[in-house]
C-alpha cells in the first residue's frame, strides 16, 4: 500500500485486492495512483465498517457508493460489478443483499444528485441560450448562428404550424443523420408510442400561446431504429407584437439514465431470487382492480404455501432451499402466466396468484389446480430429487363486496384451513367460515378495549328515493380500525360480538354517536335531513332495557324519533309470543320506525310480517345480486324480486332493494314499484362530511339520478 500500512488479511483483504482490482478496471488508469490507492483504502474501510457493523447499518456503505460517483466511477457496469464483488464478501450475519443494496442506494442517490446538478447547469445554460437566441434574432443573425451551432445540447427551431426549419449538429448526433436531414419534416412525425399522456396536449397549448414553454421526458426512434430517450423543452418565441412566430427544442440525450432508472425500479418491485413480482408489485396491482372497477366485476386469488419446505432448508441447507423455490416459481409462472394470471412471490415459501377479470370460482379453481399440477413432479436440485407439495387457499369474489386488505386476510385464512385439512390440496374461500375467524381473534384478542381506544367510527350509506332520485335516508355502518388486521367491516365482527354479548356496549355507542350526528344534520339542514337507519342487533332487540336506551339517547341528542328507523333481522322475532314483539312496540310508541333488513334470506313465516310492528322491507343484496349470475334463472329472479314488491306493498310495507350497482337495475326496480334502493351504484359508504355535502346540494350528484 502506498501509505506504508500493512496489507490486510482474512476477508477484509481479499475485498481490497478485489476492491482494487475493480477500481483500476474502470478509469482508474486516469486517476493518479495516490489518488486511486486513497480512494480505494477509504471505500474499503467504509464497506468493512458497515460489514461488521451490528446491528446492520447503511450509512458507511452509503457513503462509499457516493464517493466512487465523486471520483467519477459513474459506469453501470461498475455498479455491477461492485454489487458483485460485495455478494462475494457477506457480513458473518448473512446481510449480503442488504450490504451491496446500500451501496448501490448511495451509489445512485449520488449520481442522481449529480445528474440533477448537470442538468440544472444545462437548464440554466439553456435558458440563457433561448434569451440569447431571441435577441439575436432581433440584433444578429450572425452572432445567434455561431451560438446555435457550438451548443452542446441539441437544439431545433420550427414555426408554430409545425414545421423543422433548422436543427444543429448535436440534434443531428442524438437521432443518428445528419443535421440537414431534419430539416423540412414536421414535429408531428416524432411521435413514439411511450409519449406520457399530456405532450401534446402541452404542445399544442404552446403553440397556440397558451403557455410560454413545458418540459418532458420524451422517447424517439432514432435513424437506426434505436430508441433514444431525451429530456425535452420546448419554448415559445414571440415577435415585437408578442404574436407566437417559432418555437425552440431543447433535447438532452438521458437514454443512460433512463435505463439505470428503469433498472432500479425493476429491482424494486421485482424479487431478487425467483425474478417474480414481489409482494409490493402485488399489493399495487391488486389495489388497482379497486380503484374504478366496472360494475359485476370480480376477481380470483390463490395463496399459495410449499409443505415441508422447511425440511429442505434445515436437511439440505438455505442455498438447496434457495434453488428450489427458484425452480418452483418457474415451474408456477410457466402454468399461470400464459392464463393471463399474475404470479408473485410474497416471501418465503408462499406465492400469489392474482386472476383479474375472473369469470367465476371454476376459473379460480382451476388455477388452484394449475398450481398443484405444476409442483407434482419431483423438482431436481443438484444430486437431488425433491418432491414439493403445496396447499392452495382459493378466493373468488366480486369487487364489490371486498376490499383488498380483506380480501388478502380472507385467502390467507383459507389457505391455513387447506394446511389443516390435511396439505397438498386445495381450499375455497367460506365466508362463514372467515367471519368467524377474523371475528373470533379480533373480539379475543382486542375488542373489550377497543371502544375506551376509539377504534370504532361510523360511516353512513345513501338509501335513495328511485322515484325522483333524492336522498331519503342514510344507514350507519360502524367500521372498526383494527391496528394490526386494518379497516375491518361490520360483517367480520358484529356475529361474534353479539355471541359474546359484547354487542351491548357496541349497539348502545352506534345509537349514541349516529343519533347525534343525524340530529345534527336536522340542525344545520331541517327537513332536508335524511332519515337515520340503524342495525339492531338480535340480542339488543331482546334486551328489556332497550326502550328505555333508546328514550334517553333521542333525549340526550335531540333527534326526532320519527328521523330514526331500527332495521331487525327476520330471526329477531321467532313467533307471535316471543318476548322481543313487546320491545319492538314499545320502540313503535316512542315514534320510531322499524323495518326489516335482509329478507328473504331466512325462513321466518311470512305470516309474522302481519304482526310486527314494522313500517319497511330491504330486499336482501343477494337477491339483486344474482341476477346477474349466468348459471341462474335471471328471469325467475326478477320475478321473485318482483313478488316480494307487491307482497310488501299489500302489507303496507315502504320496500328497499339492496345492493343495486347499475342504472338499468335501478331504472328496473323503479318501474316495479320499488320504493327506495341502496348500493354501489348510489354512493358507498361515507364519513359524514361527505353526506353533509349531499344534503347541502338538495338533490343527489346527477349519476345517481335514476330518473333521467
């Protein structure tokens, strides 16, 4: 060493003649060596700093990758073959990828704050170049020319119909012919198919004067073919009327920075070891099927998990493990990508696949039997054949009953009743099954203290009025924000909480908070207000003390009872004798309204809808649903619906549709007499803010009006 130090042994050396080696490889031959010797003793200490740093940290490894960018080892392939030179060299802990990760993270980080630096140097150089070219315009054709050509970046002047009229030598350079063969074509020939959306949207507002300049990162087709990626601006030149007579282009070549950026996010979303999508890559797909999904729209996932791959890893060690799973996920990209499905790996041994536009639970079957059928061979490793077996938790739902985080729990505990059930086969998602799972740990785990927590919030759901289209009432749905399992609906814990009796507390705090909204609206809106829907549950029904509950919170809040409207369940009352019809009248007397929710899904005796003291029907969700089933009866269906319309109506009864998703199914229900409806295609469930902002506008937005 040129310091007289001497030489290091074990690992810590062979990094630096390896460190050396690769430094002197790629410009070093440029660097003085005393300089090359520094650099590389001072990237060395800082890489076997965070090597041997514990717990891990990145800042020393960070700090090396930005001081090769400052001594101008700016190469990609430098990168690489540092990144290289570091998996060969791991910390004792094994924290290799995490090592040459923050390297290549300073690495970057640098050369980006370094490329950001030249660029606003080009910027600013730029810009003074278009000042300069506007007055030699007006001053020297001359002086303008020897500018325009000695530029370093490339530059073309057109007019505003869009016509090249002159470009220099560095455009000429970046497209691959010469400068006086661009000349003469039109701006509108340089499209490419990766322009972002909004270029020439921009173009055309600046050449129309609507705007002075815009700036974009933009692809091309060079002469050859090729694709060059440039940083474009374009600025508008006026006369001395301040009428637009050209425009300027101002393009600089960042094909190698483009690429590099495209080769980092790949890195990010993409699994080091198996090439799949990672779970991030399918977290964002998954969210996006949300987003705006078309109505009857649904989707398919299969959680998949090997049994007894921790065998291979304790048995055969982690790098026979490492190259099972990468034969494994061949294997399960191979079966299921030609089927358009998305595989990615989660970590570990479990995998994903995502089936959007999902026909139906036989297509989401069979990509579970896909998956099974891939892994039944034996898979050779090396000298060995191991056989792989996997369970499968198969999910199949509509968009619209879900969320992602719901949907993602509800397959991952169908994959585990697959692993129970005995391994290598495949599960279907149960609902019930599900409900009582997540309700079950949620209750046990964090429920008795989640009210004192304020875990719980409320939001509020429109029921419209399908003859004009207004906002007859809202129903409150409580949400809880469970800190580890996220938003969780009322249908993953309300069963198990009124199990437990702890539906008691919850009730009574849904009637406090929601009555007390409600009559604040009635305050701020008067006779606007929408009536107020409220769930009571079973056991709340056949509380004696609900009644006098009740009459002190409209008390306390000040809403009018006849505002508010309970919705039973068709098991609340079994007979004409049970003790819960004498609550329910009591509820009556003090002016509130009851109505029955989801019927027809259970088998209570129509005749009992003659002795209960209710003033409504909700047609349960499931009936409207399947209409829209292929493998049923449609017509039959819309007939039932239609039967439980006038069943009602000879009661008396006001009857709401549940679960409506589309204008023609609104439009249908209207002309059967259907009084009210609710569901997606009138607004989902909202925090108050937003049913304010309905109420204040008198009517519902115009796509909810169903009369138009």
């Amino acid at each position: 060493m040129s310091d007289g130090l001497p030489a290091p042994s074990g690992s810590t050396g062979r990094l630096r003649e390896d460190w050396a080696r690769l430094l002197a490889d790629g410009h070093g031959g440029a660097v003085h060596p005393r300089v090359l010797d520094t650099l590389v003793d001072r990237t060395t200490e800082l890489l076997e700093r965070a090597r041997t740093s514990r717990p891990f940290d990145p800042a020393a490894a960070q700090q090396a990758g930005a001081l090769l960018v400052d001594a101008h080892f700016t190469d990609p392939e430098v990168l690489a073959r540092a990144v290289e030179v570091l998996h060969r060299e791991p910390p004792p802990d094994g924290s290799g990828a995490m090592l040459a990760g923050a390297f290549a993270a300073g690495w970057a980080a640098a050369l980006r704050e370094r490329t950001l630096r030249e660029q606003e140097a080009i910027r600013l150089a730029a810009d003074t170049a278009r000042h300069e070219i506007e007055r030699a315009l007006r001053e020297s054709e001359a002086r303008f020319r020897a500018l325009f050509e000695s530029a370093a970046i490339g530059i073309g002047i057109g007019d505003v119909e869009g016509n090249i009229l002159a470009v220099n030598k560095a455009i000429g350079e970046i497209f691959g012919i010469g400068a006086e063969d661009m000349a003469g074509r039109r701006v509108g020939d340089l499209v490419h198919p990766e322009d972002t959306p909004g270029v020439w949207e921009a173009y055309g507002d600046l050449i129309s004067g609507k705007r002075e300049y815009f700036q974009v990162d933009k692809p091309y087709y060079r002469h050859d073919g090729e694709v060059v990626w440039t940083h474009l601006t374009v600025s508008l030149i006026r006369d001395a009327d301040n009428v637009p007579k050209y425009q300027v282009a101002m393009l600089e070549d960042i094909t190698d920075r483009y690429r590099l950026q495209e080769r980092l996010r790949h890195q990010a979303t993409h699994d080091p070891l198996t090439g799949l999508p990672n779970r991030a890559a399918f977290f964002d797909r998954l969210e996006r099927l949300f987003e705006e999904p078309e109505p009857g729209a649904r989707f398919g996932l299969c959680y998949v998990d090997l049994d007894g791959f921790k065998v291979v890893n304790d048995s055969l060690g982690h790098d026979m493990g490492d190259q099972l799973l990468t034969a494994v996920a061949a294997r399960l990209e191979a079966a299921l990508t030609p089927l358009g499905h998305l595989v990615a790996r989660l970590g570990g041994d479990e995998f994903v696949v995502l089936l959007e536009n999902c026909r139906g639970e036989q297509e989401a079957v069979a990509a579970a039997k896909a998956v099974l059928a891939a892994l039944a061979k034996p898979v050779v490793v090396g000298d060995h054949r191991l056989a792989v077996g996997a369970s499968v938790g198969v999910l199949e739902r509509r968009v619209a009953t879900t969320t992602p985080g719901a949907a993602v729990r509800a397959a991952d505990l169908t994959l585990y009743r697959a692993k129970e059930a005995g391994r290598g086969r495949w599960t279907l998602f149960d609902p019930k099954e599900n409900a009582r799972a997540v309700s079950r740990y949620a209750v046990s785990v964090r429920m008795p203290s989640a009210l004192d927590r304020g875990e719980f919030f409320i939001d509020y759901q429109p029921l419209v009025n399908l003859a004009d289209g207004s906002l007859a009432a809202v129903e409150a749905l409580v949400r809880w924000r469970h800190p580890q399992l996220g938003v969780l609906g009322p249908e993953e814990f309300v069963g198990t909480a009124e199990e437990t009796g702890l539906i008691m507390p919850l009730g009574r705090w849904v009637l406090e908070q929601a009555c007390s909204q409600a009559a604040d609206w009635v305050r701020r809106f008067g006779d606007r207000a929408p009536q107020l829907n409220v769930n009571l549950a079973v056991r709340q029904a056949r509380n004696a003390g609900l009644v006098a509950d009740l009459d002190r919170i409209l008390r306390s809040t000040g809403l009018e009872p006849a505002k508010l409207q309970l919705e039973i369940t068709e098991s609340t009352v079994v007979g004409p004798e049970d003790e819960a019809l004498k609550a329910l009248h009591g509820l009556v007397d003090l002016g509130v309204s009851l109505a029955v929710d989801d019927f027809g899904t259970g088998w209570s005796n129509l005749a009992y809808l003659r002795d209960l003291p209710v003033s409504g029907l909700k047609i349960a969700g499931s009936f409207v649903g399947d209409l829209h089933d292929p493998a049923k009866d449609t017509h039959l269906g819309w007939r039932i619906v239609s039967g439980l319309v006038s069943l009602a109506h000879t009661l008396g009864l006001t009857v709401t549709a549940e679960g409506v998703e589309n204008r023609a199914d609104a439009e249908r229900l209207r002309l059967m007499g259907c009084d009210w409806a609710q569901g997606w295609h009138f607004g989902r469930p909202v925090r108050p803010g937003e049913i304010a902002r309905r109420i204040a506008e008198a009517n519902l937005p115009e796509a909810l009006d169903v009369t138009e």
